[in-house]
C-alpha cells in the first residue's frame, strides 16, 4: 500500500494487552506497511504517545482492569486533536454518545470474531489513510510528514 519511499509511513499505537490478538493486528498492519508500536496498559500510553507520536492510536474497548473508553476521554484531554479508534465486541447501537463525549473517531464493532476485526480494521485503515493523505498536502503538513516518516524509517531500520 505505500510503495513510495517519498510516502510518509503512518504509525499506529496498539493498545491491546492479548497477545494473540495484538500479533494478528501487527502482522496485517505491517502488511500494509504500517509501523506498529503495542501499549498493553493505560499506563503506558503517555510515554508512547510522546515517544513515537503516533498518526492513530487503535485501543482495545475491553481492556482487563481498564476501559479503553476511560484511555480514550483522558486523550481527549491530554494529547487534543489525536486521533483514537476504538474496537471492541459490543455493536454499535449504544456506541454514538460514548463515541462522541470521549472523542473517538471510529469504533470497529467485531462481535468478538477476530478475522472479523483483522478485516474491518484495515478496511478503515486503508481508507482513514488515504483520506488522510490528501488532507495533508499542505507545505507545513509535508514537512512534518518527512520528520515522521525519517523518524519511522530509523525506528524500522533499526529494529526496534
């Protein structure tokens, strides 16, 4: 999906704390050519955010001991303008209100069959990025677009 090496490479926090899940996610999204990066706990959001500066942050709804609507409200917050994704096993006819109030700019309902969430997710990845990529013509945008995709490529090569 991003063959251009000129083509900024978009990078997502996942904060997932099942592994099997989080592997499936990572091994599609890198796949499509995404830098993927895993948070398995509240905790340790601020410090990745900060850290990798993320283009999306996808979090798990259900996360044991913590809601991922809770991650979402206080992003909301503290990091204003980013942009969050939610997933979870709920549909979606209650989702609206909570979407809206915690800022949220996508819930995937997968009902809890994760080939189902593998497909929806880059579905809505495929095209939150080329929406994105339009919307990011602008000089200042394309600047900021080379200092990230530097950033990424370094993280990619190296390895970590």
């Amino acid at each position: 999906m991003f063959e251009n090496l000129l083509e900024k490479i978009p990078v997502i926090l996942v904060v997932e704390s099942r592994d099997d899940v989080y592997a499936r996610l990572q091994e599609m999204l890198a796949e499509e050519g995404v830098a993927v990066e895993r948070a398995r706990c509240a905790a340790s959001v601020p410090s990745r955010i900060n850290r990798l500066q993320p283009d999306l942050i996808l979090i798990h709804a259900e996360l044991p001991y913590e809601s991922g609507w809770l991650i979402a409200c206080k992003l909301t917050f503290s990091h204003p303008g980013q942009n969050v994704w939610l997933y979870g096993a709920q549909d979606t006819e209650r989702i609206g209100l909570r979407q809206h109030v915690c800022g949220v700019g996508a819930y995937v309902a997968y009902g809890g069959v994760l080939p189902r969430l593998i497909e929806q997710v880059q579905q809505s990845v495929r095209r939150w990025w080329r929406a994105d990529t339009l919307r990011s013509a602008s000089p200042v945008r394309s600047a900021q677009r080379l200092r990230r995709q530097a950033a990424a490529f370094d993280r990619m090569s190296c390895g970590s």
